[in-house]
C-alpha cells in the first residue's frame, strides 16, 4: 500500500476545486499558477494552455519524487481523459490516487461566472458542463 496520495481535484470554475483541495494539503498545483506572473498577476494566455498543464504535471511529479505525502492538482478535468496522465503518473510512481469531485454545489453557470477567480465568462462554464464526464 502507498504512503503516498495525489488528490485529483476536479470541477467547473468557481466550485471551490482550491479550497477543498487545501483542506487536505499544502501541496496543491494548479493549471492557472502558470499564468500569475512574479508580480502576483493572473494572465491568462489561451495559446500557452499547453504549456501551463505540463508545467502542473511536471510541478506534480516533482513533488511525488521527493517523498511529498498527499499532493492535489486542481484543475477542472472536465472529461476523464483530462486525468489520464497524473493517473499513468501515479501508476509508474506507486502512488494512490483519490479523486474528488467539486462539480457545482448546485450553481448556475452565471453564479459560478461570478465566483471564480480568474473571470471565466459564463459561456465557457456552459460548454464545460455541457461536456463534464460523470464517469470519471
């Protein structure tokens, strides 16, 4: 049995994905830390969004390397396959992995629109629901 977990934290923006993933662990990573610049400022650059989950992915598997107990990613993993590559990574590192599911505590797109914190507009939250994988 591992001694290790990678928490897979998945949701719409604006669901709490950060929040709960941080009731559990101080190592959290993120997609969107690529984007705020050394100043504290989001960015967000839709044409380094390749970029920025390799840079999560590579964050993860450093942290695991070096014997982190419980690591989160929050990102949105809005279809199962999004997970596929931290689950091939806990896979090759021994490592379990937990998935917890921050779908929307029952809020339109427009109020999630409103909550998160990097201004997803509202149409966005609509496609991700619209392709949110139950099965994950």
């Amino acid at each position: 049995m591992s001694t290790q977990t990678l928490l897979l934290v998945r949701g719409l923006p604006g669901s709490g994905k950060s929040t709960m993933a941080r009731t559990r662990t101080d190592t959290v990573f993120e997609a969107d830390q690529y984007f705020v610049d050394r100043a504290g400022v989001y960015q967000f650059d839709p044409t380094k969004l390749y970029h920025a989950h390799c840079h999560c992915e590579r964050r993860t598997r450093e942290a695991l390397e070096a014997g982190v107990p419980v690591v989160a990613v929050a990102n949105t993993f809005v279809r199962a396959r999004d997970m596929r590559a931290y689950k091939d990574m806990a896979a090759e590192l021994g490592v379990t992995v937990e998935i917890i599911n921050v779908f929307d505590g029952g809020l339109t797109d427009a109020q999630l629109a409103k909550r998160n914190l990097h201004s997803v507009p509202v149409e966005a939250i609509a496609k991700m629901r619209a392709r949110w994988s139950k099965n994950a």
